[in-house]
C-alpha cells in the first residue's frame, strides 16, 4: 500500500502547474501519452497522473521528463540559494568610486 503524501493547496498548485506544462510539451512534441509512458518507463496511467500533478510520482521521472524535452538543464535552479537584491546593490554601491575630471595643466 503506498503511503499518501498530504500536500497544501500551494503545493498542489505547483504540482498541477507542472503537470500542465509537461502536458503541453508532450503536446508540442505530437507523442501521445502512451508512447511517452514508455519513453519514461512508466504505464500510461502512472503518467497520466504525472500530468495531473499527482505527487505520488517519484521526482526521477521528472527528472527524465525534462531530459527527453530538453529542459533538464532547468532543474539546476531548484533549491538555488536566492539572491539578496539589497546586498548585492550595497556591494555595488561601496565599490563604485565617482570619476572624476580630467585636469589640465595651465601653463
């Protein structure tokens, strides 16, 4: 029996999200789900249910997803500590010097 995973409604928003976005990637592709159950391994309901966003469906098959769609390259980001756009401004500011004019010589 598997276990159920309680997600928020958040959560299952992304999730759908996802499933949509693989839906129309597939879709791009012309593959019906059945073929691109197979590429992936899985049975055409399991990947129906990829589709929905059921979170029952381990990540190594959206991993491999994005991989025969050419975006694995995206999932890099996943995780990825956030920018402090502050900081960085502050950084930039206390290493900025003002130019100055050029002087001439009178002579």
């Amino acid at each position: 029996m598997l276990n159920m995973i309680n997600i928020n409604n958040k959560e299952e928003t992304v999730l759908k999200t996802l499933g949509d976005r693989l839906r129309e990637a597939r879709l791009a592709r012309n593959e019906s789900q059945e073929v691109f159950a197979q590429r992936l391994g899985l049975a055409r309901q399991s990947y129906g249910k990829m589709e929905k966003g059921n979170p029952s469906i381990p990540v190594g098959y959206w991993l491999q997803a994005s991989s025969i769609l050419g975006r694995l390259d995206t999932w890099g980001k996943v995780l990825q500590e956030q920018e402090d756009l502050f900081l960085q401004y502050e950084q930039n500011q206390a290493g900025r010097k003002k130019a100055g004019r050029r002087r001439t010589s009178k002579t």
